[in-house]
C-alpha cells in the first residue's frame, strides 16, 4: 500500500467516526463506527483499502469478533469470493467450541470459535471494528489458532494508539487504518 492510500484510508475512517463520551461506562470515549458502515461509497472504499493491503490471494477465509467485526469481515469476504467465520461471545455457537476469557477497557468476557470453524493450516485474516487494549484481538487470534488456522493477518478500522494494544498483540502484527 502507498503512502497516499494509507492517507486516504485514514481520512476516510476519521471522516466518519463519532466520539460518544462516557458510553458504555463512565471515562470512556465510544467510537462508533455506525456512520462508516452507513454510507456506501465510503464503506466500499474502506473494505477495498483492507483487501488491497493485505491482497486477497494473502487469506483463504475471514474472520471477524462479534458483533461489528462481522460486518467488516463479511464485505471483505464477499469482495474477494471468500468465508467468513464468526468468532463469537460466549454461549452463542451451537455446536463444541474453543473459548478464551480476557479483560476489555470495559469488563471481562469470552469469546468462542466452532472446533471445526477451519480446515487445518487455512489461512485467516482477523478483522475487528476498534483495537483497544487488545485482550479482545488477542483472544480472537488464540482461538482461530487453536481452531487450526494460520493467521494471514490481522486489520481493525480504527486504533486506540494510547491503550498500548498493539505492543500486548507483539510479536504478531496489526494493520490499523486508522491510529488515534
Ligand atoms: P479491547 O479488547 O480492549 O482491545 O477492546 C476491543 C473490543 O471492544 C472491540 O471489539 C471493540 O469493538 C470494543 N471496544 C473497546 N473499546 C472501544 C471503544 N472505545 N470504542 C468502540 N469500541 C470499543
């Protein structure tokens, strides 16, 4: 990817992202991302910056964290003629599956993935909406590992650059459009 795309992508997405003080607890800035996936052209563009920066011969399948994450993986999967898992909050599959607990900026919780969610070494690319403090991402990546997939990557729409998610995530790598 340019320098010029990577610009692009990050304008697009701080185009249309809304700041919601003290939701869902008090101190925490919310970043909606409803006005993003709202507008055509824009999410179009946006999915399209994801698949041209990893390449869609990169990843065999999509995996995204309930529940905006289905949506960025569903358009990309749809866009490059792939699947799409769902990783998802406890309780939710109906069949055997992988769990992971980890902390969020706010709360504890779970995650699931379907024992059989991979063929063994299928390559996936993880998306989310928000990099936070990372525990989710990191959950999310154990699991499609354990599930027996090879992480092709992983891509979330926007970054909280202060809560240090990333450096958590290392040595793995993480494409954000957009770091704040
Ligand atoms: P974390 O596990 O702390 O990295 O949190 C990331 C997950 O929680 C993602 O699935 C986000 O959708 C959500 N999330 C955490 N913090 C925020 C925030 N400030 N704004 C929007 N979503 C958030």
């Amino acid at each position: 990817m340019t320098e010029t795309q990577n610009a692009r992508a990050s304008e697009l997405v701080a185009s249309r992202v809304l700041d919601v003080p003290d939701f869902p607890k008090p101190g925490i800035v919310f970043k909606d991302l409803m006005p993003l996936f709202a507008d055509g052209p824009v999410f179009r563009q946006v999915i399209d910056e994801i698949v041209a920066y990893h390449g869609p011969e990169s990843f065999d399948v999509v995996a995204g964290v309930e529940a905006r994450g289905f949506v960025v993986a569903a358009a990309i999967a749809y866009a490059t003629g792939k699947g799409v898992v769902p990783v998802r909050k406890a309780g939710k599959l109906p069949r055997k599956t992988h769990s992971a607990s980890y902390e969020l900026e706010y709360g504890e919780a779970t995650l699931e993935v379907h024992e059989d969610a991979f063929v063994a070494g299928q390559r996936v690319l993880v998306v989310d909406d928000v990099l936070a403090t990372g525990g989710t991402a990191g959950a999310a990546l154990e699991l499609v590992e354990r599930a027996g997939g090879t992480i092709a990557g992983f891509t979330v729409l926007m970054e909280l650059g202060f809560l240090d998610g990333r450096q958590r995530l290392a040595p793995r790598t993480v494409h954000a459009l957009l770091t704040v």
